[in-house]
C-alpha cells in the first residue's frame, strides 16, 4: 500500500502490485483512526490481489503540508472547546447547514483534480474499479469522481457510530457503519441507501495478537505486574501524562502512548525520570503487542476500541472528545466491556482498580479480528464492488 499525501512534485512511496484491479483508500490525516481504517482496507484489497493507493484527503487541500497542518490545528483547538466544536458537530454538520455544505463543496472542489492527478500518477490513467472513503471529504471527492466516471464504484465506510451528514451523498454504491445506530444516521439523510453493517478489519497484527505473558517478555516487563495502557489517540488527547504519573506512582506499570504528539512525549519523558514503572511510548506500530501486554487499556472512544477488543482487553474511556466523541462513547459503554471514568487523577486511579479486580474486565473474550476483514471482502464482493479479477 501506499500512503500518498499529495504534494508536488509526485506522491512518494510504494503501489501494491496486483492484477484483481485498481482501488483507492481516501483518508484524512485528523487524528489516526481514519488512516487505520484505511490502512487495514487497503492490506485486505492487497491479500485478493488489487493494487491499492491510500490517498491523504486532508493533504490535497494545499500545494505542501501546511494547509494539512492548518486543518490540524484549526480541528485541534476545536476539540479543546467542548461547547465549540458540539455547537459545529451538531448543528452543522449533524444539520447539513448551509455553512457546512458550503466548507465542504469548496474542500471536495479543491481536493478532487489534486487526487485525480495523484491518482494517474501512480495507478495510471483511465477509470480506477473502486475507491474506498473512511474520511468525509473523501466521500464527497469519490461521489464527484463516480459521477464524472473517474470511478466504477464508490463504498464510504463510516468509522464513528453515527455518520454526519457531509458523510452521505447519492453517488455512493454502499455504505458500511459499524453499528444499526449507523444505518439509521446513513438513512436519515438518503432513505434509500444500500447499507451494511460490520464490524470493521483491522491491521493485520490484530488477527493474531500476542498473549499477554509473550507480549510483557518482549517488552521486558514482569509477568505477574499489574500492566495499564494509557493513550489518546494519535494526537494524545486528554491528561494522559499526569493520568500515567498517577498509575505508576501507586504501583503500576504503566505504558503511556502519546502518539504523534511530540510535545506530550517530551512531558512523559520528563514524569518518567522518577518513575521506573512508567514508560513512555511515541508513535508506534506495536499497538497490539502494547494492548496484549496490558490488563486494562485507558483510552478515548474511537478506532482503538475495537482494536483493544481484539486483544482482549477491558476499556476504560475518557470523555475527553466532544461531539462525535461522545456519541462513540455513549456506543462502546453500551457494547461492553467498556466503563467511562471522569479525566482526573484521583477518579481514574479508583476506576482502574476496580476494573483491574475484575476478571471480566482483564480477560474479556477477544473479537475475531480475523472474521471482520473476511467479511469486509464477503461484503463488497456481495454487492459486485470487489475489483474485477480480485480473489473471492
């Protein structure tokens, strides 16, 4: 696969080699759970033999990174306004107001010739078989690139529980949510739209994780420890370093993951200079060796709730992400599996020890990682979408 953010001169990078057709992952580079959706796509498309390019939506807004680190910035401080951003998420977005429609024409009318062109670049000219949108405005450039016969098919797959409404455009062949709760959303904005409900793959080191006694040895951590998993997402939203300090001060070993939030590193880095038990972790792939060395995974509502089932691992969710992060939230607790804890020091640590006291929240049965990618593929090739000369 590979990850093209657009910039000039031509994306960098490696295309998969394959001869079941030509798809595209359209992604956005806002926090990380888009990218591992798409990414866990992209793997499965590869295994039955398409050629894939994974496209940064977010990227193609401007000529260099820094319109993508602009939009970065601008969602950031929104989320550090709870009544900001749920004022944006549901009265604009949820709405499809007449702001949002028109932010989103004017994204999806600069972004679309840039990943044409990115496109042509590396898969070649001529219609591509399928592209897949796991981010918003990917979904409006692959509905303007269906209906301009860029594309012979476009599936967008919703990886929140609800989807908002620049999610849903009549152009588009099939949605996936991952819940009922987001069929309805889907069919509250086109009553007639095909939709599937699945759980979503993921990368391929959740199909066979470690076991928690092989994961601590690799990481060199004591078998018989209590071990707690703190992270915030890519962007390492929430007091993750001071909710760290706290488990590892009564105690515990605590892996503490700030993402790609360099300056969050540097704070855990200095906590952990008196604190042994701490270990502070960057952007990392080893995700499912750092969850299947943990007992219990503390983490905001997203991508890497189901990743943490996977492992086998109990949730502890921080209502930290408002807007959309509160309806996710408000889904896992009703899943299970999953209890919510007030972002202070003092509330988690009494809730983690519970949880951890808890076999049910330590060992709880791991999801089949393997089943949801066989049926992500079962699905498209259900509705006709799985690329031409792909293996069923």
């Amino acid at each position: 696969m590979t990850h093209a953010p657009l910039r000039d001169p031509a994306p960098s990078g490696r295309c998969s080699a394959g001869t079941g057709g030509r798809a595209a992952l359209l992604s956005g580079s806002l926090g990380g759970g888009h990218d591992a959706l798409a990414a866990a796509c992209a793997a499965l498309l590869e295994e039955a033999g398409t050629t894939t390019l994974t496209v940064d939506v977010i990227a193609s807004l401007g000529r260099d990174d820094g319109v993508a680190r602009a939009a970065g910035w601008v969602f950031r401080r929104l989320l550090s306004s709870a009544p900001a951003y749920d004022a944006f998420h549901f009265s604009h977005l949820r709405t499809g107001s007449a702001l949002a429609v028109a932010a989103e024409r004017a994204g999806v009318a600069r972004a679309t010739p840039r990943v044409h062109r990115a496109l042509d670049r590396v898969l070649g000219p001529g219609p591509l078989d399928l592209a897949v949108s796991v981010f918003a405005t990917g979904a409006g450039v692959a509905a303007r690139s269906r209906a301009a016969g860029r594309i012979g098919a476009s599936v967008v797959f919703v990886p929140d529980c609800t989807a908002h409404r620049m999610w849903v455009h009549d152009p588009t062949d099939l949605f996936l949510v991952t819940s009922p709760l987001g069929a309805a959303s889907v069919r509250r904005y086109r009553p007639d739209a095909p939709v599937e409900v699945l759980d979503p793959p993921l990368r391929p080191g959740f199909s066979r994780p470690p076991s928690r006694p092989a994961a601590r040895e690799s990481l060199g951590l004591p078998e018989d420890a209590e071990v707690v998993a703190v992270m915030g997402g890519a962007w390492g939203l929430g007091p993750v370093a001071q909710l760290a300090a706290t488990l590892a001060d009564q105690g515990r070993h605590v892996l503490a993951v700030a993402g790609r939030n360099q300056e969050l590193l540097e704070r855990l880095r200095s906590v952990s200079g008196t604190r042994p038990r701490l270990r502070p972790v960057g952007f990392s792939p080893a995700v499912a060796e750092i969850m299947a060395a943990a007992d219990l995974v503390v983490t905001t509502a997203g991508m890497t709730c189901f990743e943490a089932r996977a492992v086998g691992r109990g949730l502890v969710l921080l209502d930290v992400v408002p807007g959309h992060g509160r309806e996710n939230l408000a889904h896992e607790l009703e899943r299970g599996g999953a209890v919510v804890s007030q972002p202070d020091a003092a509330t988690l640590s009494r809730v983690v020890g519970r949880c951890l006291s808890s076999a049910e929240m330590r060992d709880p049965p791991p999801a089949d990682a393997a089943a949801a990618g066989r049926h992500f593929l079962e699905v498209l090739d259900g509705h006709g979408l799985l690329p031409r000369g792909a293996r069923r």
